[in-house]
C-alpha cells in the first residue's frame, strides 16, 4: 500500500507520530500502521551541491591553494638566498681559518721526534770542518743551527753541508756515536718580508718553517689572482717539503675561484720591524672579495662579499722578534733564513 501524494507532503520533515497526532479522529490510524506506508524522505534533504555552488568551492580552494603556494614559494626563496650567503661566507671563513693556522706556525724550527736525529758516528773535536753520519737530515739545510749532544758535551753547531745521510760542521767537541741532535729557535723570516728576495707582495704570501708541527720543513705559498664578477679570479695554496736536492715548488691547489675585485686588489697587508740585522713581520692582514658560486634565487643575481682578516699574528716570528730585541739578545736562537730564498734556491742545500 503505497502513501498518497498529500501524505508525502504533510509528512516530510515531521516525526510520524505528530503527523499522526494531527488527524481527525475518523482517519487516525495506530502509528506502526503508519509507518507500513512505505513513505520517502523529503527531498530537500537529500539534494546535492549545485553548480554554481561547485564552481564557487573551486574558485575558493584554487585562491587558497595558491596563496599557500605562493607563501612556501617565498619561503623557499629566503631559504635558498641564505643557504647561499652562508656557504660563501663558510668558504671565505674557512681559507682564513687555515691562513691563520699556518702563519701562527710560520717560523718554527724542529726535527722530526719519532725517531729523533742522532750521531750515526763518533766526532772528535777540531778546528776543521767534519763530515760525519746521522740517523736521518730531514729538515737539515745549509746554515741552520743544531744542539748537539747533552749536558757537558752539548755544543751549538752551524751545518755548512748537507747530504742525505752526512752533515758537515766545525765540532769542537767529541761526541759519542747515539749522540741527540735538536734545532732551537725560530726563523726571523717565517713569512718573507716583502721587498726581498721572493718576498711576499700584496697578493702572494710566501711562509717556511716547521707549519704542520710534525718536524717536517715546508715552504707554503698563497697567490691570490682576483678577477671581476664576470670573470672571478683565485686563490691557490701550494705545500712543498723541503727535501735536499729538490728545488721545483709543489703544484698549486684551488682554495677559492670566485674572487673578485679586479686586478689590482691587495689582498695581503703586512706590519714589519727591523731587529738584529732581520726584518720581522710581525703581523699579517687578509682582505678577500668574493661572490656566490650560484645566483640568488630571488634576485637572480651573484651576491658578493668582503672580509677583512686583520690580526693574523706569527707567534713563533713574535718569539723570536723579542728575542732579538731583549736586553741581551740571544742571537744564536735566531735561524738565518733558507739560502736566497727565492723559489729557484730555497729548496736546494
């Protein structure tokens, strides 16, 4: 028994029983009578979205979707932009930190400790010179000063040759074969003063000496070559150890290739002073332009940078400057420098 048309109308939206409620006497029926009439839902409620409603949602989402996509959009911009500046600045951060490593170093004088040198050969004492056999000459060269033995024997001798199993002194003591040799001192000219033979410039940085503390002698160069933003120049480092009968310097690596400032640019500042017969640099200035390896994500342009690295000090070439500026100056701890220092020379003794 299906439900008259004026039942669908008078019911829709209402509970049964009120509806039921409503009648005359004469028609009302018991309410699960009612309900076996089989009656459907009003159709407001189960009616969709219409299309102009749709149309409205979209337009909505898609403005949202894209406010939110132009934020992180944005974001990401800003984030790539730093990344940028901080790797530039990390690079330029890192060169100097090395730079003032081994300018603190620059100076030193040692022999190698494990094992140290010692007297492969018994030495009489004379007023001659003598050649005798060591143990080992690494970071041996014409002209530097060695302690030889201990205690009572101990004497100070200038080596005037060197092989790589022989040096050649004045002893004028008798030492015992096993006996200790050691440097002492520093190298006034740890960092070549500039206006010297291969001395530094303003875009070269020549340093000697004992720089990675393990007795071994090297000679480091730093040549800074600057460019334009079109064509950034570099900076390259190259590490040689001093080894008798070598004079070819070791091939340069790059530290940096993106500096700039054109040709021209100082990138080395040096303070001097003059003390028993030496020039000591006493301080070293590193200025340094640079620019992105990659452009700015927001500009699309290459950023650049300048940094200034004013006080990289030479502690060993300070040491010795106050020794050779004391009140009684202890000049046999003063290292004469390596032989010309020129390129050419510098490695040969």
């Amino acid at each position: 028994m299906f439900a008259h048309s004026k039942d669908h109308g008078q019911f829709c939206g209402k509970h049964l029983w009120a509806s039921a409620y409503r009648l005359p006497v004469a028609y009302k029926k018991p309410l699960g009578a009612e309900r076996s009439l089989g009656l459907r839902s009003c159709p407001a409620s189960s009616a969709g979205f219409s299309l102009l409603e749709l149309l409205v949602s979209i337009t909505v989402l898609v403005v949202i979707s894209g406010g939110v996509l132009s934020v992180i959009g944005f974001y990401q911009k800003s984030f790539a932009r730093t990344e940028v500046r901080s790797d530039m600045y990390e690079n330029v951060r890192g060169v100097a930190e090395l730079m003032e490593q081994e300018i603190g170093q620059a100076g030193l004088v040692s022999l190698p400790s494990s094992p140290s040198p010692t007297l492969s050969s018994a030495v009489v004492s004379g007023v001659l010179g003598q050649t005798v056999n060591v143990s080992s000459t690494t970071s041996m060269f014409v002209g530097e000063q060695l302690l030889v033995d201990a205690g009572n024997s101990e004497e100070l001798v200038t080596l005037t040759a060197v092989t790589a199993t022989t040096i050649k002194a004045i002893f004028g003591k008798a030492h015992a074969i096993g006996a200790p040799i050691s440097a002492l001192g520093v190298f006034p000219s740890g960092i070549v003063p500039p206006l010297t033979a291969d001395g530094s410039t303003a875009n070269v940085l020549n340093i000697f000496g004992d720089i990675n503390a393990d007795g071994s002698l090297v000679y480091v160069r730093y040549t800074c070559t600057p460019g334009t933003s079109a064509a950034p120049g570099t900076l390259t480092r190259s590490v040689t150890t001093i080894v008798p009968g070598v004079n070819a310097i070791s091939a340069s690596q790059t530290l940096l290739s993106t500096v700039i400032g054109g040709v021209g640019l100082a990138c080395f500042q040096y303070t001097t002073q003059a003390a028993a017969g030496y020039t000591f640099v006493t301080n070293v200035g590193f200025t340094l332009s640079v620019q992105a390896t990659r452009p700015d994500p927001q500009t699309l342009q290459y950023s650049t940078m300048t940094k200034s690295f004013l006080n990289l000090a030479p502690r060993n070439v300070l040491a010795g400057l106050e020794v050779a500026t004391a009140s009684s100056p202890i000049t046999n701890r003063l290292q004469p420098a390596l032989p010309a220092t020129a390129p050419a020379n510098v490695l040969v003794y």
